[in-house]
C-alpha cells in the first residue's frame, strides 16, 4: 500500500487510444497506424522462451479478475505432451460493473488480434479460440470480419506472415450465462456443453480445452501483449507500483458526473480517479460506499477510499479486491438491502448449480437478503446471512460461491445497522414463514421461470 | 399428423457455414454453441425441430441440446416475442430507478411485465443480468439490437417504431390478457426414449432382477446397451412430416 507510485511519469492511453476514431476497426486502420508489424518482426523469428520472458519481467498480470502473473502462467503450460495447445481469450465480460473488453472488441479488433498471433507463437500454440459473450453482437460482427481480413492478408492460416507457423483464429459465442466467465466454465462452453466449471487441479495450462494444455487470458491482457513486446519489459515496468506494474483500463460507472472507461496508470488513487476523471460524484450526493473491482469486490466505504490506490496489493489490503477494474459508486440515497438482495439475486441466478454450498447457499442469501429489503427479517436472521456466507467459502468447484459470498460479508461488516433495522419480527413470529410466502404469486411464477423471485414493491430492478 | 410447412433443414448458405467451421473446431460437439445460432437464425428460435437438427448435426443427443438451450438464457425460444426485450436489471443498471423506468415505459405501451408475452406472440419482456455497458444504464437489447440510456423519449419512440411496423397500437396490448413465457421444453418424443420409458420420463424396471442380481464371479461387468432407438440418425423424424409425439406416425 506504501508502495512508491510513478505518478510522475506522464502517460497517454494505449490501449484505447483509437478508440474513439470511427474506423479503427478496420484492417486498413489498423495497417496504417503499423499494426501487425510487432507480429511480424517476431513470429518465425525470436525464440518464444524470450517472449515469454518479456512479458514475465514486465509484470503483467490477468485483467479477467485474479491478477495472476501473464508471463508465469504462460511458463506453466504443459510441454511435450504430444497433445495441441491451445490459447482461450476469455471475452465473457460477465461480471457487472465491467465493460472494457466491449470496446476492444468492438472498437480495435485487430489490436486483440495481433495479441492473440504473438501470444500464440510465445506459447507455441496453433489454434486460438476467442469467447465472446453472446450478448456482444457487434464486437462478434466487427471481431469475424477481423479474422477474415487478417487472414486475407496472410496473418492468419496456414503458414502465417510466409514462415512455417500455422494458426487458426475460431470466434465463438456463448449465451448469457455469467459462469462461462469462469475459465472453466468457459472452456466447458467451447466443448459444446452446459458451462460447468471444472475442478482444478489439474489447471487448464495441464489440461484444459479438449484435455489439452490451454492458456486462458482476458482479452484486456492479450491486447497488452503487443504493446510489452514491441516495447519491452522497463518500459510497461515505467507506471505502476512494483508488484502491479503498467496501466489498466478501468470501468467507471454509478453516481459520477461522467461514467465512462478510462485507461490510467496503475497505483493511482482511488478518489484523485472517481475526483479528476468521473468528474466527483452527482450534484447533491454524498459517496456511501464503493464496489471496487466488479459486483464481486467487498465494498469499500468513503473512509476506505480515500486510503486506496488502484493496484492489486493497496485493494487486497483493504480486504478487497481489484478485480477485472469495474468501480460502482454508490450514494447515500441507495438503500444497501435493496442493492444487496439486486447483488444476490443475480449470483443465485447465475449459480451453475453443481455444487451443493453455492447452489444452496446463493438460494439462501437470496432469501434472506429479500427478507431484510421488504422488512419481515427476524432478530437472528443477520447472522444466519454471516453462517451461510461464511461456509459457502473456499467449499466449491469455482470461486462463484465466494464471489456471492464476499459483497455479502463486506455488506454486514459495514451496513450491519441498515440490516438490522429491518430486522422487525421477532425470532418467534418469523420462525414458521419463508421469504417465499412474501412473494406475490405473480412473482412466484417469474420466480418458476427464471429462478429469481421478485417482491412487488419498488427499487432497485426488483419491481415486478 | 400434421401437416409441418416449417424448413426441415438449414439453408445451403448455414449449412455451408457448418461445413467451413468443420475445420475450425477440434469435433462436432464443440460447434454446438455455434451451430445453435444458426438455427436461431434459420427459425428465427431454437424451436423443437432446430434442436434435433443441431442435435444431429454436432452428433449429440437431443436430451443434451435441450439441456444446452435451457442453460443458456440468450437463446431465443419459440415462446419469447417476435420482438424480445431484455432489460438490464443487475445493480449497475437498477441503481436510481433505471431499470425500474425501463420495465415501466414498456408496460405501459405493451401492457407487458418482465416474463410475458403478448398474446399475439409479437412482444415479450424479460429481465436479464449484466449486460455490460454499465456506464450508461439502463440497457436494454431487443433481440440483436443493443441500446444504452434506454428510457424517456427514447424508448419510447423506439416501442412505437415497432408497434408502427407491426401496424398495431398501444391500444390493441393494453389491459388485454398475456401469456407467462414458458421457457421449459417440451417432452421428446418417445422414439427418443430408452425402451420401457414413458412420455414422462418414468423408467419401467420390468427386468429389474437382472440389474440387482449379483455379478457372478469371472463374469463380465454388467453393461448397458444402448437402445437401437437412439442409435437411429436424428435426422430420421425431421425428414418425416411431423415432429409429434406419437411414436407411431413420427417414426419407422
Ligand atoms: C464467476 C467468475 C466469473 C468470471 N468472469 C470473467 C470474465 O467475464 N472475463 C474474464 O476475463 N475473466 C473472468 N473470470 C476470471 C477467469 O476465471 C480467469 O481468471 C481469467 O479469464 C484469466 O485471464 P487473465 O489471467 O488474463 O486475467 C471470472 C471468474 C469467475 C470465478
Ligand atoms: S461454485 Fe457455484 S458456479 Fe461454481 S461450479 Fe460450483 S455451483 Fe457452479
């Protein structure tokens, strides 16, 4: 958290720099501001050990969510088998409060593309899927005809920029399930099946897409790629703190005057970002909490935010999390029940079902989260939430159960009060009903039909 | 029987698709996501014959497409509207109302709350999760199309264009009676099922002593056969004149 931060070093987005010229999309763009030439210059021609080395001694590390170090993963991946390898860009973009990947995709195609063919031939790999969430209709129209007009120009196929190195670029779409943001879920997804994580060990890099070795990165880390290569390692190492070198883009959205992406330095802080960027909060509002790093994050109070810098370790010490970089404000006129029973609502909706704590357990947060937002809590019902988060952690296939779990955790750790004065009924009178009998019949049926029960007052996306 | 007037296949163009993606995937199952967006496209939904031709064509069982479709919520189904709205409703979105303004405009022109459908099959409404441009709620899709700030005039314009282009009004939704969005599907057909299965699902144990009889020693593991039903090409009913439950009249 003390780190040094480099904020001296004056920086000028690169990732989404183009983004806002309308044809950036285009090969022709691309080729005129010297896209494709880093691929190029190293495809067929630099040793991969030495590319994979670039990106370790950058630092790099996975903009999906977990932070793991790019170069480090790459080096796990298993050798020798006899088996294909396989690179997966993980384009989901499912977690709420991210939307970054969107305007890669949609905007700068062929930045991610050039990032795919190096890191393809960094790792050896001659076939690379990108997943794209279905709901990503125009990033998965401009990202096809990318495919088509790379490999029209000969930067995509059978032998690739005229060396021996074949490679094949497969774009395919999920359907609207956040879990197949999970890689393995993801990786499940391409297999043709329902996305159903996988149990790890072994990890992807082992065995992964068809039980071959598989590399899974976010798009945001492969976009970076190029850009580390051509440039090298000091140069991303120039922003930054020390152990989250380089920049990020990062996902402004809630009660700011301009919501919006914006790509800054790493380790900058968190108000001089919501402040100089998001142009401080709307008029009249005071801040009531932050979720950091995606609907995921543990939430930060205004106290917490002004102790906070946007890199990894700052996050993880205030018992947070960066995540994949999308920040929510939040102000004081939201009600923290209805926002915590909108935030479980959407993990038991979006629970695979596979595993009996997460399944269970969302369904149960859920629950109970409904029973303080429409006031028939019991006494003892705040803790019941703190027991069945506390044991839907570190118990499941995937970390869904934790990512339901820890806004949860965050929530009673500092709106324990707001939980509370719901908390009308005495133990005894709400022992013999269910939050099921709250709901109207009408949201019953919803409920049968997607899961979700809804409540008839309003607020919040639960109105019926 | 009746009489089908739907396509019983993909058009040469999607099933020319299907072929050059052959390539591109390591086997039949793994285009199974891809294949299921063409017969969206063909059939403008996943409807029950899309499902035995994706079935047949990625060389899976319809049971493990039918598990697929209702997995994904992004699919559209024979249920949904001709015009399907789907409405942000996760806590980005939601926040001030956002959400809650977006459903309302379109109840009060369409008459419709989340999880219905016109009766007339032309509009349904549904809440969806994240759909990720959080900056700029409420997002709304309607089918292929994706709108941010989606309320106020805007929307509401937008539901007229539509109603304009179905030559309906407000007037012919509101106060009428709609139908819940059944997203279940339907039973396979029995030529589908296991020998001695009901249309319910229901296995009939009438050789139960065999499967609970011990395994002699030095004799072979017990294994399950697979039923010629299910060994017989998917293909076989499409090709025939319905897609019915009766065994009898859908298959030879
Ligand atoms: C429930 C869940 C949802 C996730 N959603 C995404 C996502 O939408 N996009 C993404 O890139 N990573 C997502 N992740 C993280 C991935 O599992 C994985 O860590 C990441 O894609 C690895 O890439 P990276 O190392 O480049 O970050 C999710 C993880 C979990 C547990
Ligand atoms: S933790 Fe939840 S989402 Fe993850 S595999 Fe288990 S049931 Fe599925």
């Amino acid at each position: 958290m003390s780190e040094p931060v480099k904020t001296s070093v004056p920086f000028e987005p690169i990732l989404t720099k183009y983004i806002n010229e309308p044809n950036a999309h285009t090969i022709e763009h691309f080729l005129a501001r010297g896209g494709y030439e880093v691929a190029r210059a190293h495809v067929g021609v630099t040793d991969p050990a030495t590319l994979v080395g670039i990106v370790k001694d950058s630092g790099l590390r996975g903009r999906g969510g977990a932070g793991f170090p790019t170069g480090m993963k790459w080096g796990f991946l298993a050798k020798g088998t006899g088996k294909p390898a396989y690179l997966a860009v993980n384009g989901d973009e499912s977690e709420p409060g991210t939307h970054k990947d969107r305007h890669i995709l949609e905007k700068d195609p062929h930045q991610l593309l050039e990032g795919v063919i190096l890191t393809c031939w960094a790792i050896q790999s001659n076939h690379a899927f990108i997943y794209l969430r279905g709901e990503f209709i125009l990033g998965y129209e401009r990202l096809e005809a990318a495919v088509r007009a790379a490999k029209g120009k000969g930067f995509i196929g059978k032998g690739i920029f005229g060396t021996a190195f074949d490679l094949k670029v497969t774009v395919v779409r999920g359907a609207g399930a956040y879990i197949c943001g999970e890689e393995t879920g993801m990786l499940s997804s391409i297999e043709g099946g329902r996305g159903y994580p996988k149990i790890k060990p072994p990890f992807p890099a082992i065995s992964g897409l068809f039980k071959c070795p598989t590399i899974v990165n976010n798009v945001e880390t492969i976009a970076n790629v190029t850009h580390i290569i051509k440039n090298g390692a000091d140069w991303h190492k120039q922003w930054g703190t020390e152990k989250s070198p380089g920049y990020k883009i990062f996902c402004l959205s809630g009660a700011v005057k301009k919501p919006g992406v914006y790509e800054v330095p790493l380790g900058i802080r968190m108000a001089d970002f919501i402040e100089q960027y998001g142009g401080g909060l709307v008029e009249g509002r005071a801040m009531k909490a932050v979720i950091p790093g995606g609907l995921s994050a543990p939430l930060l109070t205004p106290e917490m935010v002004e102790n906070c810098t946007l890199d990894y370790e700052s996050l993880a010490s205030l018992g947070s999390m960066l995540g994949s970089g999308g920040i929510t404000v939040l102000h004081d006129g939201v009600d923290m029940m209805s926002a915590i029973y909108n935030t479980m609502r959407f993990y038991h909706h979006e629970s695979c079902g596979q595993c009996t704590p997460c399944r269970e357990g969302t369904g149960w947060l859920e629950k109970l989260a409904h029973k303080h937002h429409s006031g028939h809590a019991a006494e003892g019902d705040a803790d019941l939430l703190a027991d069945v988060a506390k044991n839907m952690r570190g118990r499941t296939i995937c970390v869904l159960a934790d990512a339901a779990a820890m806004p949860m955790q965050s929530y009673l750790q500092h709106f324990r009060a707001d939980f509370d004065a719901r908390a009308h009924e005495p133990a005894h009178a709400a022992r013999h009903r269910t939050a099921r009998d709250e709901i109207t019949p009408a949201a019953k049926r919803d409920s049968v039909l997607h899961g979700a029960p809804g409540v008839a007052d309003v607020g919040m996306g639960n109105r019926e | 029987m009746t009489a089908n007037t739907a396509p019983r296949t993909l058009s040469p163009e999607r099933l020319r698709q299907f072929h050059d993606w052959v390539d591109e995937y390591p086997n039949k199952r793994s285009m199974l996501m891809m294949v299921l967006r063409l017969v969206e496209e063909e059939f403008g939904s996943i409807t029950d014959e899309g499902m035995v031709i994706a079935a047949d064509l990625c060389g899976v069982n319809v049971a493990h497409v039918q598990g697929m479709v209702t997995f994904y919520t992004h699919f559209k189904r024979p249920t949904h509207g001709k015009h399907r709205f789907m409405v942000c409703a996760t806590l980005m979105c939601a926040l001030d109302g956002n959400t809650d303004s977006a459903l309302a405009q379109i109840q009060a022109k369409l008459g419709l709350k989340p999880g219905e459908t016109s009766a007339d099959g032309l509009f349904s409404c549904e809440k969806v999760e994240c759909l990720a441009d959080c900056d700029k709620p409420p997002v709304v899709q309607k089918d292929s199309e994706h709108f941010c700030s989606m309320k106020g005039p805007v929307l509401d314009a937008y539901i007229d264009s539509l109603l304009a282009k179905e030559g309906k009004a407000s007037t012919d939704y509101l106060g009428k009676a709609v139908v819940a969005t059944d997203l279940r599907v339907s039973v396979l057909p029995s030529h589908y099922n296991f020998p001695g299965e009901t249309e319910t699902g229901a296995r009939h144990f009438d050789d139960k002593d065999a499967y609970l009889a011990p395994v002699a020693q030095g004799q072979a593991p017990r294994t399950t056969t697979v039923p010629p039903a299910l060994k017989t090409p998917l293909t076989a009913p499409v090709a025939g004149t319905s897609f019915s439950n009766n065994s009898e009249d859908a298959h030879v």
